[in-house]
C-alpha cells in the first residue's frame, strides 16, 4: 500500500465527506474530446472514491452531481449526465449491495426524467437496509433551493400551531433541510482548482474543513484521497474555541 495510505490513522477520520466533482468538461477539452467524455469519466473517479471511503469505514459520502443550475446546461450534456446515472446505477447496484453501502439522495429528485428517477428510487430501496457506508448523492440540488424550501416548511408548521417562533434554532433548522438524517460534512473537497462553493451545502458546512485540490475530476484517484485524509488529519478543528481548550478539554483557558 501506498505511503499516504499507510500515514492515515484509522481511528480520526472524518465521519462525513462532501465532494464537488469538478473539471470534467476541462479534463475532455484537453484531450480533445466532447465534455460527454469528461463526465464518462468522472464515474471511474466516482467508483475509485466510493470504495476508497468504504473500505475505509467513512460513514457519509456525498457527491455532488446535478446541480440546480446545470439544467441550464446544453439538452445535450443534461442527456449525457442522466444516461451516465441510469447506466452507473444499473452497473453498481449490485456492488454497493455486496460491500453494504446505502445510496441516499438529496435534491430536487422529482424534477429528474421519470426513467432516472424510477431507477434512482430502485437503487435507494434496494440498497436500503445496508449498514456500512452512507453514499449520498446530491441531484438537482442546490443549497438556496434547500433554504427556500425549509423556511416554506417552517413558515407552513408555524402557520397551523406545530411549530412556534420562538423554537426555532439552528437544531430545528437542521431537522428542515434535506440533510436531516446526515451529520455536517468534516471535510468538503473541490477538485480542478476552483475555489468556490457554489450552492453546495451551505448551511451544513459552517464547521467543515475545506480541502482543494488542482487535480481534474477524472484523474482524481484513491490516491488523492489517501492524501487528502491525511491532510485533514493534520488539522486541528477549533469550533470557535481556542487551540489550548481544545488541546487541554479545559473549557476555562
Ligand atoms: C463538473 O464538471 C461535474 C459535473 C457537473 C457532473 C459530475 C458527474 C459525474 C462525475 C458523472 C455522473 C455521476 C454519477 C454519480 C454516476 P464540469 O462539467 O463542470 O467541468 P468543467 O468545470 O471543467 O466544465
């Protein structure tokens, strides 16, 4: 096994990884390919990072797939991206069963072509009762989107007595969003070296550490991830207090 493998201590990785899959487009424009291309091969990252995180025992995986925005995309590459999620779902299915990982989504799904979303809702029944990893996918998801629907829902249940004003807090906030049943990511990655978040996760990532890497999405490798963990691991999360509170667990210094 490689050097960054062997450096990763098993017993303080990140519960929770959040990953913007980015410079796919970029990756096939280089090699002289249509952007279909790039995304084609963005699912051998996705496989690569899956399994990567399970036998590593990370509990959450959540990538970032479908954008709010990308439906602005050319019809074109919106039918290349949704044929690529009903081909991976038919391949994997049957792999995520055997290494027990639960496919969750998060987003918009309904907004997806009834034949994605019938095979989505296949792969998340199918794979429901598994205990290892959590994959979740975010499709047609935004985080602005999210925060609209939320307050709708609080505004509705504030409206017909379930809920009062004056409970509302950043717990009750959290149980509103897609995200409900999933803790905050630890670590959010963005590949192809753009420093943006771009409508991902907003509200949930207030305490993750940030991570960016030049790499294109379609050349990131188990390696990479490797190498991301132990960076992270290098990193002390504060949460606001100061390094010797953390340092000591003596809340008064
Ligand atoms: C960003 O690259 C990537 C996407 C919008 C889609 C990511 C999708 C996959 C990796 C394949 C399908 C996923 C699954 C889970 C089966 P970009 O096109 O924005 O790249 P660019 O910034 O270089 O143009």
């Amino acid at each position: 096994m490689s050097d960054f493998y062997n450096q990763i201590n098993r017993n303080a990785l990140p519960c929770h990884v959040a990953i913007i899959m980015d410079g796919n487009g970029r990756w096939a424009k280089a090699n002289g390919k249509p952007r279909a291309y790039g995304h084609l091969n963005g699912v051998k990252s996705v496989r690569a990072v899956t399994e990567a995180a399970a036998e590593l025992q990370i509990k959450y995986l959540t990538l970032y797939a479908f954008s709010t925005e990308n439906w602005n995309r050319p019809k074109e590459e919106i039918d290349a991206l949704m044929g690529l999620l009903v081909s991976t779902i038919e391949a994997e299915t049957a792999t995520l069963n055997k290494n027990n990982v639960r496919l969750t989504t998060i987003g918009d799904t309904k907004r997806l072509p009834e034949p994605v979303y019938n095979k989505l809702m296949g792969c998340i029944e199918s794979t429901s009762a598994n205990t290892g990893m959590t994959l979740n996918l975010a499709l047609s998801y935004s985080s602005r989107w999210e925060i609209t629907e939320m307050v709708r829902h609080i505004s509705e249940d504030v409206k017909t007595g379930k809920l009062t004003s004056s409970q509302i807090d950043d717990k009750i906030i959290s149980s509103y969003l897609t995200t409900k049943n999933i803790p905050d990511p630890d670590l959010l990655i963005r590949t192809s070296g753009e420093y943006r978040i771009s409508n991902f996760l907003l509200w949930q990532i207030a305490y993750a550490e940030l991570y960016f890497s030049s790499v294109m999405w379609p050349d990131f490798t188990k390696e990479h991830f490797y190498e991301i963990m132990v960076d992270y691991q290098k990193r002390q999360r504060r949460f606001g207090k100061t390094g010797e509170q953390i340092e000591t667990g003596n809340e008064n210094l």
